[in-house]
C-alpha cells in the first residue's frame, strides 16, 4: 500500500486521503472476509478506491465498487487518478442514487 500512497500523497487534492495504515487495513478486511462489494461514500480523489481496485485486479477477485462523491475537483480528478480503474467504480452523486442493494452480493465493505 505504501506505493499507493506516495503516488497519491503528490497529487493536488491530497489532503485527506487515508494513511498507509488505512489502506493496508481495508485491503486485509477485503481479504479476510472476502468482500464482493465495497461502497464508499465520497471516493475524494480515489486513494481508498485505487488501493482496493489494484488489489482484486491483482488477485483475480471480482470487486463490485459503487462510490459517491459531488465535489467537482474529485469529481475531475478520479478519472486521472484511477486510469484504467476508473470504468470499474459505479459512480453516483449521493447515497439516494445507489442502486436497490437487495440484490448486493454479501458481505459488503462500507467506507466512510
């Protein structure tokens, strides 16, 4: 995760984007409890998203990853900053847009 952080820590916007520690921990509870789905409210400029994304793509697990976020400057900067990454996150502008979870594949990871 150290990696990820550094590439995120030298972006514009980086004043808020989770430690080290955070990311090494949220990938172990993806890992532990084999996550299927992860919804994140307010994906910032993508540091939690792209920690996790790198992760199941290196793994081969399928990661359904559904984030908020309404604030233009991240709004502009996931795309850049998750590359290819970026077609993987369904994308909503607040939580009363999210799909019906009824149909979620469990257990699912919520990140705050």
């Amino acid at each position: 995760m150290q990696p990820t952080y550094q590439y995120f820590s030298t972006l514009e916007g980086n004043q808020h984007i989770a430690s080290v520690y955070a990311l090494e921990k949220i990938v172990e509870l993806v890992q532990r409890y084999q996550v299927k789905t992860v919804l994140e409210v307010g994906l910032g400029i993508g540091s939690i998203s792209h920690a996790l994304l790198s992760y199941a793509n290196a793994s081969g697990q399928r990661l359904r990853y559904i984030g908020t976020e309404a604030n233009d400057f991240c709004l502009q900067a996931l795309p850049r900053n998750l590359q290819a990454d970026f077609s993987q996150v369904e994308l909503y502008s607040n939580i009363e847009r999210w799909p019906s979870c009824r149909h979620w594949r469990r257990p699912v990871l919520f990140c705050l």
